[in-house]
C-alpha cells in the first residue's frame, strides 16, 4: 500500500490526478508552520490508491516522508474514520508495540478542513492483497508464512494489557457482541432500507438468541486483515499493523472472526470468490475450519462460540460495502470497477443468510 520493493516511492500506488480528492494543502502548510511544523509542498501531496475509507497521502513532514490520514470527504459514520481515537492508540501502542507506526502530529482545528486528521510514521515496504507478488518463488510456503504472521500479530496484540497500555478507557466493555451486533444491524437498516428487511430481521433475531458468553476484554483492532500489515518485501516479514481508527476492546474471537470473515476459500459462493481482499484462494493458504483449528492450538483455547461471531463478522462485512456502494452512489470517489458493489454486498449478506444454522 505504502511503497515498492525499492527505496523509492512506486508512483503506481498513487492515484493520478483525475481520481485523486484534492485538499487545500495551503491551509494546512500555514497551520502547520503557525504550530511550528513544516509542511514541504514543493510537489503536491499524492493520495494512496488503496483503500475504500479514509484518505491516506504521502507527505514530507518536517524533512521527512509521512502519511497523512483523514476521514472521507462529506461522510460521517458513526464509530468510523475515527483520527482522534487512532491517534490515541497509536500513541499508546507504539512504545510497546513496535508493529504500530509512531503518530506524529494529531489535528483537530476543526477550522482547518473541517475534520481532525493525523499524521503518522512511514513505514516502507508492501502489501497484499487478492494475489501473491510474481516474483515470489514457492508460493505454498509463502502461504503458509503469511498465514503464521497473520496468527503471531493477532496473539501479540491480544496479549496487551490494555490498562497497561493506556488504553484501558478505550471504547466499552460488557455486552460487546450485543451491542456490536445491534450497531450493525442499524447500520444494515440505513444502508438497504426497507428492500433487505425481511433478511436482516432474520439475522437479528438469530444473533439475539445466540449471544456467546464474553472473554475477557483486549485490544481490538477491529479491522484486521492481510492488507492492513505492511510487510518486508523480500522476506515478508511484518513492518507494521496501520488503519487503527476502527480500534477497541472486546472479546479477542472478534478480531479473529473477522479476518476469517475475508479468508475465501475455493468452495465459497462467488460472493465470497468475488471479495479478493486476501491470497487465501491460492495454494497454501489453510480453509477457515483448518486456520479455526490452528489459531485454537496456538492460543490454548477451546472455541465453542465462534459461530455468532463468524456471521456477525460477515454481516459487517455485507452492511459495510453497501455502505461504500452508497458512498459511490451519491458521487463521491466515482469509480467504474465499484458500481457492482452493490451486487457484492447482496451476495455477502446471502452468504450471511447461509450460515444461520439452528
């Protein structure tokens, strides 16, 4: 996402000009300065292509490179795009975690652009996303380290102590599934309306009568999947965990629902098929019943509740690109490619409906 195999910047990762959302940099170079911090603006900001959230841009702060992070443009969701929180967390985390980039300078004028933003350490190297890099050779084994560094990272976060941290005021504790699943389900009714609502009343009450007894609270990140790690381009080794404004505490099984929620696997709908969030659909990659078994020996533990937080993980992940559909829809970030999200969203929630077992 962040950079190439190289020392320099791959101008592929940016978009171009015409796709880009412009940011008036002048104003923001003159309230820098005016809080001692230098903006460099002798090339213009260029915004990371990937990503359906916030805007990320690559930025020269005070001589050396950034990325700044702000919310998407005219769009508020509740519990979202949260800089102040990520600047909270990357705060706390970074000492004890070297996975979490330093934040550098949080912003919240509201005077300046109208949001708070921040802006965070670099970290160069790669990431991946729906296909392995072409010059990796032996991809099996590939696989399989990646899936090792994806089980590694979660353990570790999980295993902070987030009162040690500084964290241990971050979000709510108790009733986290209920409350999580509820939350959803009034985001699902904003996003469908009433075209989807015999479905998610089904979902709801299936949810509602199966709610698992709650471990003890951790750090979440609440987003946790293989594009959101940035990686050493020649070993692959982990560099950093970014896109932390969704973060929390609540039942460590939540993070792992949810990075299962984007793990396609070959026998999946094409929904599923269609995702291309991760590799997992190339050789070496574990199914989700096999990486259930894995992460269950690696953490000592007997997981008899997964179920309700697998299709709440994947109900999330249906509202959440009919959220991004509406996104496109009212003209914001008008890409092509994205028009069939609303499709993709559809075969999600299906997907959803599928796994409602008594």
């Amino acid at each position: 996402m962040f950079c190439s195999m190289n020392d320099t910047v791959n101008e592929d990762l940016f978009k171009d000009d015409c796709g880009a959302v412009r940011q008036d940099w002048n104003v923001l170079q003159q309230y820098l300065r005016k809080k001692g911090q230098n903006l460099d603006l002798v090339e213009i900001p260029n915004q990371f292509a990937a990503g359906f959230g916030n805007l990320n841009y690559f930025i020269i702060f005070n001589g050396r490179p950034a990325v700044l992070r702000r919310p998407p443009m005219n769009v508020f969701v509740r519990g979202a795009n949260d800089m102040l929180r990520e600047a909270k967390i990357l705060n706390a985390l970074s000492p004890v975690f070297p996975l979490v980039p330093k934040c550098l300078f949080v912003g919240n004028d509201l005077n300046v652009w109208g949001v708070p933003f921040l802006i965070m350490e670099y970290r160069q190297g790669i990431t991946v996303k729906s296909t392995l890099p072409d010059y990796l050779e032996n991809k099996r084994l590939v696989a399989a380290q990646l899936t090792e560094v994806l089980l590694n990272i979660l353990i570790r976060l999980h295993s902070i102590d987030p009162s040690k941290a500084g964290l241990g005021d971050l979000g709510r504790t108790g009733d986290y599934f209920s409350r999580t699943a509820k939350g959803w389900l009034k985001r699902a009714n904003a996003a469908w309306g009433d075209s989807q609502s015999v479905a998610l009343a089904k979902i709801g009450k299936w949810l509602s009568e199966r709610i698992p007894k709650e471990g003890r609270p951790v750090i979440l990140h609440n987003d946790f999947k293989l594009d959101n790690i940035i990686l050493e381009p020649n070993n692959l080794q982990p560099k950093a965990l970014i896109d932390w404004d969704l973060g929390t505490r609540g039942d460590a099984i939540w993070d792992f629902a949810v990075l299962l929620s984007y793990w396609a696997q070959e026998d999946d709908p094409l929904a599923m098929l269609s995702l291309r969030q991760m590799p997992t659909l190339e050789p070496g990659f574990p199914k989700r019943d096999e990486l259930i078994a894995q992460y269950a020996e690696r953490t000592k533990t007997k997981i008899l509740d997964i179920l309700p937080y697998k299709v709440l993980a994947q109900f999330r992940l249906a509202v959440v690109f009919q959220q991004i559909f509406l996104r496109f829809e009212q003209g914001e970030d008008q890409v092509t490619q994205d028009r069939q999200l609303d499709k993709l969203a559809l075969g999600l929630l299906d997907f959803t409906l599928s796994n409602l077992v008594e």
